[in-house]
C-alpha cells in the first residue's frame, strides 16, 4: 500500500507541478517569444484545453486497455512533450507542446483513480486517495517556487528537469506496479466512446454531479 500511494504520489505531484511552473517563466518567454502579456497567458491555457478536452476521451478509452501501460505510455509522451517545451524555437510550437504535455497528462491521472480500488485493500482506498491528491495539493503549493528556481538557470531547465524527473518515474511505475488489465470485456459490448456517455448521463446521479461541478 505504501509503495503504490508512493507512487501516485509521485505521479499527481510531477503533473501538477508541470502544470503550475510555466507561471513564473511568463514573463521570460514574452522576451523570447516578442509577445503581449495578454498572448502569453495562452502558454498556461493550452496545457489546461488539452487535459479538458481529452479528460472525457482518456477514461472510456483506457478502459479498452491495461492501466499500467496506458499509465507508461502516457508518462513518456508526457515527459517528452514537455521536453519538447524546452526546445520550443517559436511562441506557436510552444502552445502546440504544452497542449500535447496536456494531452498527454490527461491519460495518466484517471489511471491513478481507477487503479487504487484495484491494488489497495479496501480498507486502505480513501488513505491512498488522499496520498494521490497531496500529491497534487504540495505541486500547487511548489509549481511555483520551483519553475522561479530553475528558471534563475535558463528559462528552458524546468521544462528539462521535469522531464528528467517523468523518465526516472515512469521507470520506478514499470518495475513496482503489477499489470492492472480491466474487468470490463468490450469484445461482447463494442459501445463507443459517445455510447458510454450517452448512458452514463441518463442517469439522475450524474446529472447531479455535473450541475454541481458548475456551481461550486
């Protein structure tokens, strides 16, 4: 239990973080890139469209396959769209990474919340939860201090460092979790994507749910 709340520890916090460190570098890349600070804020906005609009396919479509190799897959192309980032020539290519590091992102979170109900004792599912998203409540409370730290080296290095961190990460996900194949058996119910939604939504529950989210 320990070993894997590690983990997703690990994983919500080097996702949060690459999300929150492009805040202090934008003032160094409007001077890279000769662009109005109302044109940089987009930097931060592409990364948060990507992980928005794939959020709703990553779920149903992971679903199709084994957890933790979506999990890997995803955590690589995570670490070099952000290294990407940091080779960025112009301010176009620089939105086009951050929105694929989103993208990317997008397919890895939902697994740490599927997965824990599956390698946790049931007892021990909220602690491991809450684990997971400290992990993503100390990156918003480090994102900041951190990208302002290795950006006193070059505005590149925290585009860098993080994605030195997801290789090491995604080595230590590959050799400590086992294969987490799912339950569900799409060769006798072939429903898409739009399909799974369309169901999920007739129900009261997630009517709810959604006209919450909208309030709160």
């Amino acid at each position: 239990m320990k070993k894997v709340s590690f983990l997703f520890f690990l994983i919500m916090f080097v996702i949060g973080t690459d999300t929150f460190l492009i805040s202090p570098l934008l003032p160094t890349l409007r001077e890279v890139y000769k662009v109005s600070p109302e044109l940089s804020g987009f930097m931060v906005s592409a990364y948060a469209l990507g992980y928005a609009i794939f959020a709703f396919i990553a779920g149903p479509l992971s679903d199709r396959f084994d957890r933790k190799n979506v999990m890997v897959i995803g955590l690589i192309s995570f670490a070099v769209s952000t290294f990407l980032c940091g080779l960025a020539p112009t301010f176009t290519t620089m939105l086009v990474f951050r929105f694929l590091a989103g993208i990317c992102a997008s397919f890895v979170a939902p697994q740490v919340w599927a997965s824990i109900p599956v390698l946790v004792e049931p007892k021990n599912i909220v602690k491991s939860m809450g684990y997971a998203t400290a992990g993503l409540s100390f990156s918003q409370m480090l994102g900041i201090p951190i990208g302002s730290y290795l950006a006193a080296l070059t505005w590149y290095t925290p585009f860098i460092a993080i994605s030195a961190c997801t290789i090491l990460l995604t080595i230590g996900v590959q050799m400590g979790l086992p294969s987490l194949p799912t339950k569900i058996n799409y060769s006798l119910n072939k429903s898409s994507i739009l399909q799974t939604y369309l169901h999920i939504f007739k129900t009261p529950k997630a009517i709810l749910y959604i006209f919450a989210y909208l309030i709160f």
